[in-house]
C-alpha cells in the first residue's frame, strides 16, 4: 500500500531501548479494553482476524460502511483510493486502536479518523484527499484539504510510535502482542480490579455455587459478608460468631475465624462449615461447624442451627491452619496445622509424624452421615482406615502450617488437571513450599523443611517416605507462603494454567507453570504492570503488602486479599481481582448470568478507593541464589528463584495474619513515589473533533486541579500556558467556557495579569489562590502552535 515504510530493526547495542519500549507497548481496544482473538475469522478487516479488536459484527459494520462509500464516489477515484479507505475504516480493528483514535481512556476526545504518519497522509494527500471528508464528519479536518502540511499535522499523533502504517512493522509493539508481558528479568507484569475495601483482615473469599455468583468474604474477627455480582454489599454479615471467636488486635495474632465451605450440593441443602478459634482460660481448640442457612433470607445464617462436628485441642497459639474445602469426591478437606510452637516439639516425631494425632494433617471428612460415635463419617477409602494406630481421618501428614489450599478445577477445553490439590505450607526458619497433595502421601515436616532436611535423624530415616514439593524458595523471598489457584477462568485466557500465589511476609506475588511434556514446574514473579500497561480504565497496579488470602468467583476468576496494617481489628483489608491487560476473551462470551437473589438487607454500594500509580519500572524482582538440594525423587520442581537484596524490614513476630506495627506500603509502587505535579503546572483539556494544542486550561495549585477565570485573560497569559506546554507560541486567548465549562473543578485563580515572561501563572498577577467573583461559565482557554501565526 502507498506510503507504508519499514522500520529498522533495532540492533544489540540499543537493547535496553528496545525492552523500555516493549514495556511502554499498550494495546487498547476503542471500548478501553485489551484486545482480543475473534472467535471466528473476520471477512472485511481480514489482517486482524488472528487478534485485534473487532468481532464478526464489528466487521461487518466496517465492511457495510466501505460499501456506502463506494456508492458516493466517483468510480475512478474509487478505483484509486479504495485501498485507502479500506485501511482507514480497518484499524478500529487494530489492536491499538485506543492509540490511534487517541482515545487511551474515556475522558479523551474520539478522533474520528486514525493517526496517520506523515509519510502516508502526504501520499493520500496527493490522489485521495477527498476521501476525508467521507470518512469523517469533523469540518474543521475539510477545510483543511487544501493545505498539505497542515492536514497531515492535523491528523498526526504526539506518540509517532503508534500512527499507521508504521506500527504495523514496528517489532517493539509487535513482537509480544497478545502474549503476558514480562519485564526483562522475566516478571510477569499484570494488572489488577480493587473489588472491596475496608475489610478487617479479610481471611477468605468463597462463592455458594448456586447460579447467584454472590461472594462471601470472611473477616478474622468472625464475621462474613455477602457481597453481590455488582459488588455491593449487604448492610446485615451473613453470619456473626464474632462473640465466640477466640482473636485478639495483636498484630501477629494467627486465631480467628479462618475458613468456610458451602456444602457442594448447596442450596440443597441449606448448608455451610466453618473452621474458627476458641478458647476458655489457658486451653484453646479448633473448631468445626456446621451451620444452616435462614430458611427466612438467603442471606442470612440461622445462628441457632450450629452443630459443632469437630474439636482439636491446640497446644499452643499459632500454627492453626484454617483451610476447609470440599472435592468432586463430595467429602470435606480440614488442614490442621501442626500445633504451633517452633519444630512440631509434641512428642518423639512431632504431631505432623503422628498418625495417630489430627494436628498437622490433612484430614477428609464425610458431613453427610454420622458413624462409629463420631458426628460425621469416614470415606471408606481413607488411606488409613485399616491402620489401627492412626486416625481414620487423616487423608495426608507431614504438614506443618498449610496456608491456603485449592483444587483445580481443570482446563476448560479438555479438562485436565481438574481435581489437583494444591497448598502452600508456611516452613519454619529457611524455605516455603507449595505441595500437590494426594491420598495417603507424607509430605515430610518435621523431617524436612522445603528440599532439605530440618530433623537430620528423622531425615534420615528410611521409612520416611516423604514426597517432595513441587516448588520451595528461601526467606530471602518471603517468610510465609500463602497458597493460591491455577487459573480457570474465561476472562483471560493467557493465565489458563497459571498457578498464582503469594507470600505473606514480603508481599510478592509468584506463579507456576506446569511444562505438560516433562512434568517441570517454571516460576516467574508477578509484577504490578510499568508504564502504560495497566492504565485502563478501572484498573490499578498496586496493593498493600501483607497477602492473606486467594480466591476464585463462581465463574473461576481469581482475587486476592491483602491488608496495610495486619491486625484483626484494622479495617485496611482490600480484594483485589487480577487482571491481564495483554488479551481477554472475546466480548460477551464470558457473561454471566446471575439468578435473583431476594434481600431484606439495605445494600451499601462499592465505592472504589486505590488510584492507578504510573511507575517508570515494575517492581523490583529477585534475583536468583543457587538452589537448596536437587529434588532427589517422585516430584519435578521448578527452578527456585533467585533473590536480589530487597530493603531490610524488621523481623515480624510471627506469619500470616500476622505483621509488624505500621501501614505496609503498597506493593508496585517503586521505591521513590511518583511525584504529584507541580504547584503551577498546567494542562488543557478539549472537547472532541480539536487537535492538540486548544483547549480549556485547567492549573495544579496546593495539590488540586481547578480552572482560570477570564477576567483580564489575555495573549500574554495565554504564551505563559503554551510555553509551560512546550508549544512556541500562543495564537489567541480563548474566552467565555468557549471549550467547555470545568464544573467538576473547583475555580482557582481569577483576574489573572502576566507580561509573558512569567514561568507559570502562579507568577502572574491574580486575585489570591481560590479568590473569585465568576462562574465556569466564564472558564479561560488558549490556542497554542508550534509555528508563528503571523507568518
């Protein structure tokens, strides 16, 4: 086509330009999301049928309005500029869209033609220039097709990266296109949707999995909240054991209300188990409950219906494990810690050896019948049924702390993977782990701590058995795991088969891949998304430090909870869902359909708190030490990572939920923040259809943005804001909201006087910060150029 050029490949010497801009590369689609595969080949704008950002509609729309111009033009013009206005309509297809309608988020004016290099427009200048003024309705961009040079700037983009057709051979904003960006040590850069606030170490998020796709979120202190598709929340908790909950405001304080389960055939029957701490005077236990549903509200738990299936005496105050699930099997998982203290002390191999003891295990359960005595059953394949010293229930030993388990639920298509039991094991001075636990095995504490030994006897011994952890990392990385799930949900398909997780202590965020061919398990860290990678609208790239918990929704997307200050009475706590800004699913295949849920409790609606922060760099990833032991059998494992020194913090006092006193600061925020602009500083802002450089100004004065009175609004201030603007001269000073009226702003200054010379308006004369006599009706402006008007 006319007028396209190459763009040189960037050689070896410029690498560390290049990964900048690979960062900086931003796909957006004109809806302000990220692009996505079509689920069937486009006809019209064929070249985006492999990812863009039209469907099969979208398509046809383009190719119904390539056919109505036909039909307006000549047939020897069409015959010379069809291919013009076909790669014109074409790139709403694009996948950076967004970039060429200079549109990147929805307060920006829609262009109504794409950028164009200059090349390019100069060539369709020279035989098609008459086809503008079909292709876009903008008056303005007509009276210019007679001059050349200024059409052409007209319709050129500020970011010259992204104007066609140049970025269609731009290898920087290509080369990844579609694919999970990774910064240049490999940290996966994601993104993330804050979906409630205000939560007080909010330990677990479950779903009903009855078609309302209601989430209900636990607090530590004992209370769980119903929280709707729209994220609303219901006034009244859905359950309130808060009285009976053993927890304190401690920060380090690992007792509390820390899991629930809906029963898998809810809401038939009406139920749900909760694993919570309880103590009178110096004894304290874990308790298991079954509550029942309000058969009066749905919303609501019948607080009278508790029926207490199990107790463990704890020993000691930590190590409480807290995880309940249920499996395809039907029965209930429970994961015990192994008692607390430091190195399992109780008796000659510890609780977590002992068949015999509930503590440090994983255990499954039967809630559905009761037999032998106990107020629930035994599944008969139990591998321990037939052992006469060990506990009937134990499904797995060897725990000492698993915090955070989940089953797979299998990848969409095929299925795979579907009922793989995964859990983070907090360890206890060296390394964490992440298990895959299955019937019967022995997953090694207090013999072993991560790959290597922590009892060198017990180690030692042969009829140990134990299987190793698929994936172990030092405390240079993080002090207390936080397990996590493999991602199965339909929004974002890059992250199927992603095991997301975290790390208490130090707030990363980690992910695993499994290689299908050899079993090997690949880690990366996960990033908060540089630059422009998370600035879509509703977005963020940020998120306190101290990671509690994850979730999935009913529909398989993921979340997160974490808290700045980690005390069970703090209301810090935030749910965060992730996001992958570099592809979704195509739109409307992932729409959920809730079924009605009746209320009898206000609804408080979701207010979002956490702000997007532009970061020049992604968070600081680790770099790698040379591993512990090599695996020696049953388990591959993925290569361990590599720590970089990270700022010191001072030692904690215990893990999760636990934290030492003070906000935590917001992980992907680097180290230095991002600073606020300038008192002074200026910006203009314009209403559709106008090119940069006019526009209404607004100025930053004592950390708010506001606008400029007209009243003594001249030429002379006008060359103030354009020179602050970059631009080299000022070509009038607009007046009376002539580009429309600021009303959300607050009005900043009036009467304001310049010579010219001044730096910014603060300089100029004025009548005091805030002090006026005028409406925004009378909002100032300007017209700036690059070029001299008077010549």
């Amino acid at each position: 086509m006319a007028g396209r050029r190459a763009v040189a490949r960037i050689g070896p010497g410029a690498l560390l330009a290049l990964r900048a801009l690979l960062a900086a590369a931003h796909p957006q689609c004109l809806d302000f999301r990220p692009p996505f595969r079509p689920p069937q080949p486009l006809s019209f704008c064929a070249q985006y049928s492999a990812f863009g950002c039209c469907t099969a509609e979208q398509d046809a729309e383009l190719a119904r309005r390539f056919r109505a111009l036909e039909t307006r033009l000549d047939a020897g013009v069409w015959a010379t500029c069809a291919g013009y206005a076909l790669d014109l309509l074409c790139q709403e297809c694009s996948p950076y869209a967004a970039h060429l309608y200079d549109a990147e988020d929805p307060a920006t004016p829609l262009r109504t033609v794409p950028g164009l290099c200059e090349d390019y427009c100069l060539d369709m200048w020279q035989t098609c220039r008459g086809l503008f003024r079909h292709l876009s309705p903008d008056r303005e961009l007509w009276a210019l097709e007679g001059n050349r040079a200024k059409l052409c700037r007209y319709l050129s983009l500020d970011d010259t990266d992204y104007c066609f057709p140049s970025l269609l051979v731009n290898e920087n904003l290509n080369s990844n296109l579609g694919r999970v960006v990774a910064d240049a040590k490999g940290c996966l850069q994601l993104c993330l949707e804050e979906v409630a606030n205000g939560l007080r170490n909010p330990v677990a998020m479950v779903h009903a999995g009855d078609g309302s796709h209601r989430f209900f979120v636990a607090e530590q202190v004992g209370l769980v909240w119903t929280y709707l598709p729209d994220r609303s929340r219901l006034e009244k908790p859905f359950l309130n054991v808060s009285q009976a909950v053993l927890t304190s405001p401690w920060e380090g304080d690992e007792r509390g209300f820390l899991g629930l389960a809906f029963h898998p055939r809810f809401p038939q029957p009406r139920k749900l188990y909760v694993y919570y701490s309880v103590g009178v005077g110096f004894r304290e236990w874990i308790r298991i409950s079954e509550f029942r549903v309000s058969e009066d509200d749905e919303n609501t738990v019948d607080h009278g219906s508790e029926r207490i299936i199990l107790e463990i005496e704890e020993p000691a105050s930590n190590h409480n494990g807290g995880q309940l699930l249920f499996g395809d099997d039907g029965f209930l998982y429970i994961f015990t810690g192994d008692g607390g203290m430091a190195g399992d002390p109780f008796g000659k191999f510890g609780n977590a050896q002992n068949k015999s003891a509930l503590l440090g295990k994983v255990l499954r359960i039967d809630v559905d019948r009761k037999e032998g005595g106990l107020l629930y059953g035994i599944p008969p394949d139990n591998p321990f049924v037939d052992d006469p010293g060990a506990r009937p229930e134990v499904y797995a030993l060897g725990v000492r702390n698993m915090w955070r388990c989940s089953f797979d639920r299998g990848d969409p298509m095929s299925g795979t993977g579907r009922g793989r039991l995964f859990c983070g094991d907090v360890g206890q001075n060296k390394y964490e782990e992440v298990d895959l636990v299955e019937r019967g095995r022995n997953y090694g504490w207090r013999a072993r701590e991560g790959f290597e030994c922590y009892d060198r006897k017990l180690c030692a011994n042969a009829s140990l058995d134990d299987v190793l952890p698929i994936f172990a990392y030092p405390h240079k990385l993080g002090k207390s795991v936080t397990g996590g799930y493999v991602y199965r949900g339909c929004e974002y398909p890059n992250l199927n088969g992603l095991y997301i997780f975290g790390d208490f202590m130090s707030g990363r965020l980690m992910s695993l891949r499994e290689n299908p061919e050899t079993g090997q398990w690949k880690y990366n860290e996960v990033c908060m998304g540089r630059g422009q990678t998370c600035a879509f609208p509703g977005l963020i790239n940020n998120y306190y430090p101290y990671i509690i918990s994850f979730a999935e929704d009913e529909a398989g997307e993921l979340y997160f909870m974490s808290t700045g200050v980690a005390s069970a009475t703090a209301a810090r706590g935030v749910i965060y869902k992730v996001i992958d800004p570099s592809r979704r699913a195509p739109p409307g295949k992932c729409k959920i359909h809730a079924a009605e849920v009746k209320m009898k409790s206000h609804l408080i609606p979701f207010v979002p708190k956490e702000k997007f922060i532009w970061t020049p760099e992604s968070t600081p990833r680790p770099t790698t030490r040379a591993p512990t032991k090599a695996p020696r059998r049953r388990r591959p494992t993925a290569a361990p990572p590599a720590p970089t020194p990270r700022p010191t913090k001072p030692p904690r006092p215990t893990r999760r939920p636990g934290a030492r006193k003070g906000g935590g600061r917001r992980r992907g925020r680097p180290s230095t923040a991002v600073p606020e602009p300038q008192n002074g500083s200026v910006r203009l802002v314009r209403p559709a259809s106008l090119s940069p450089g006019r526009g209404r100004v607004e100025v930053f004065i004592g950390g708010r943005w506001g606008t400029v009175c007209d009243d003594a609004w001249d030429t002379k201030a006008a060359t103030v804001v354009c020179r602050q603007l970059g631009f080299a001269h000022a070509v009038r000073a607009a007046k009376r909201a002539e580009f429309g009226e600021g009303r959300a702003l607050p009005i900043l200054l009036d009467n304001v006087r310049c010579a010219g010379s001044e730096r910014n308006l603060l300089e100029c004369a004025h009548a005091g910060v805030g002090t006026h006599n005028c409406k925004h009706e009378e909002d100032a402006g300007v017209e700036c150029s690059h070029q001299d008007p008077n010549q």
